[in-house]
C-alpha cells in the first residue's frame, strides 16, 4: 500500500489507538489492562517491539507485542476494517518480527477469541499455528469487575 507508515507506538498514541480497537470485533478490552495507564506501562516495559500504521495522517493499524526475554506475546493486532487485505497487518507483522529477532527469541504466542473469526484466519493465513495441546489458565490477582 502506498503512503503506508510503520513506526513504533508511543503513549501519545494511545487514543487514537483505543479509538480504533473500541470500534474493532472481536477485541476483548479490559479496564486497566487497556487503560492509558496499563498501555503506557506495557510500552516502557516494551519500547522496541509495538507499531502503529498510518495511511494518509489516519491511524489505520496497530499490533501489541511484549517479550520476557524467552518468549514474544503478541497482542490486540488491529487494521481497520475498510483497509483490510492491503498489506497493513502484514507489515506490522513484520515490524514485530524484525523487533523479535534482535532479542534473540525464537518463539512466540499469541490469543485469539474463538468467535474472532477474520483474527483466526489471518493468524494461520501468516503461518500460526492453533494450540490444541493445551489449557489457558487465568488468575486475577487483584479484584476485577470484569475480565
């Protein structure tokens, strides 16, 4: 896609960014994880691996992605519906992966809702593999109103 731009995210995005996933199917938005506040920590915590794209000034993409020094978790991946099949997710895709590769980490996950059928497909249409083989357990640590 031409006037396509990839940078790294900052917390200066973070409405549009929100904005964006707020109007996206198939998110799972959860109070302090996607505040401000809980994106601006998982930016510090993750300075050279999150992306957003731009196409003509507008926010059009965005993808999430935190390491731990052994694995990469991707996170809340995101084109916007009427730009979708041009290239965008790919190459935030491949932003991420050139940041994955400079840490030195072979593998990585990611989650996807089982009812978010175009985030399914995309995953395995870029070589993802699904996950039978095991549970995903979840604990909250402190008191939630939701999850």
């Amino acid at each position: 896609m031409k006037d396509l731009t990839i940078r790294l995210m900052t917390a200066d995005d973070y409405q549009q960014v929100y904005d964006l996933w707020s109007i996206t199917d198939g998110m799972a938005l959860r109070g302090y994880d996607d505040s401000k506040e809980g994106i601006t920590k998982f930016l510090l915590k993750n300075p050279t691996s999150n992306f957003v794209a731009f196409h003509g000034g507008e926010l059009v993409g965005v993808i999430l992605c935190g390491m731990d020094g052994r694995r990469a978790y991707i996170y809340h991946t995101v084109v916007r519906t009427d730009l979708r099949n041009q290239g965008i997710g790919k190459a935030l895709l491949q932003a991420v992966y050139g940041a994955i590769d400079k840490e030195g980490i072979k593998k990585s996950g990611l989650l996807v809702m089982k009812h978010n059928d175009i985030g399914n497909t995309f995953w395995r249409s870029q070589g993802w593999t699904e996950r039978t083989d095991l549970n995903y357990y979840s604990f909250k640590n402190v008191e939630q109103t939701e999850y």
